[in-house]
C-alpha cells in the first residue's frame, strides 16, 4: 500500500512540472536556433543582432534542456527509491540521485539570476530584456 501511495504522490507532483515545461516550450522554438532571425530570408547574410538572437535561442535550449534532464532524474530517482524494497543501497542511491539533480537545476537557475543581475547592473535598468532581443 505504501508503494502506491508514493507512486500517486510522485505523479501528483510530476505531472503538473511536465504541463509547465511542455507550455513553456511552446513559447519559443525548441531546438530551432535561428527563430527570429532575417538570416533565411535575407540573402544578404547575418549581422550581429542575429547573431545575438542565435545566442539567446541556444541559452534558452539548454536551460530547457536542463529543466527536462533535472525533472527526468528526479522521476529515475524516485523509481530507485520506490523500487528498493528495502535495499539502503538503492535507496541512497535513489535520494543522491534526486539530490544531485536538484542541485544541477539549482545551478541553472542561479546562472539565469547572476546574468539578470549583472545586466541590471551594468544597464541601471529594472526592465532591461536581455532575454528577449528584437532587432
């Protein structure tokens, strides 16, 4: 019973974190670098504000990419810890698992907040869009 129970409680909070990334995913295009770039329809080639644009697409890739890899260790975590039956080895090994992917995503997030700052710093501007360039 308490198996079940931890499963339902793990797809509880798992489910609405895969609802946001998926929505959060379709705000901009995964995996596709050169969105809102003139750099396919211009043939005159790309210029620095393209470039830029392709800086900020492939930032925010790979902080999606780090959301999705994170909640995907968390749920293998979980599944070792659920499945141990008792095991301390796999049950240490689940929770350093689960501790290691927080702490990735931890990482990710202060990286986003110390570039926010910065730019804050450095403009004196609250509202400064770093992260949304239009040319």
């Amino acid at each position: 019973m308490k198996k079940i129970y931890k499963s339902f409680v793990l797809v509880a909070i798992i489910f609405p974190a895969f609802a946001q990334i998926s929505y959060a995913a379709t705000d901009f295009h995964f995996l596709d670098i050169w969105a809102g770039t003139s750099c396919r329809t211009t043939p005159g080639g790309c210029g620095l504000c393209d470039a830029l644009i392709v800086g900020k697409n492939i930032i925010d890739n790979l902080f999606a990419a780090a959301i999705l890899i994170s909640v995907a260790m968390i749920v293998v975590g979980a599944f070792f810890m659920i499945t141990s039956g008792g095991s301390e080895k796999n049950l240490s090994k689940g929770k350093d698992i689960m501790k290691n992917a927080l702490f990735g995503l931890l990482i990710a997030l202060s990286a986003w907040i110390i570039v926010n700052t910065l730019m804050f710093l450095l403009t004196g501007r609250l509202d400064f869009p770093w992260n949304k360039i239009t040319c």
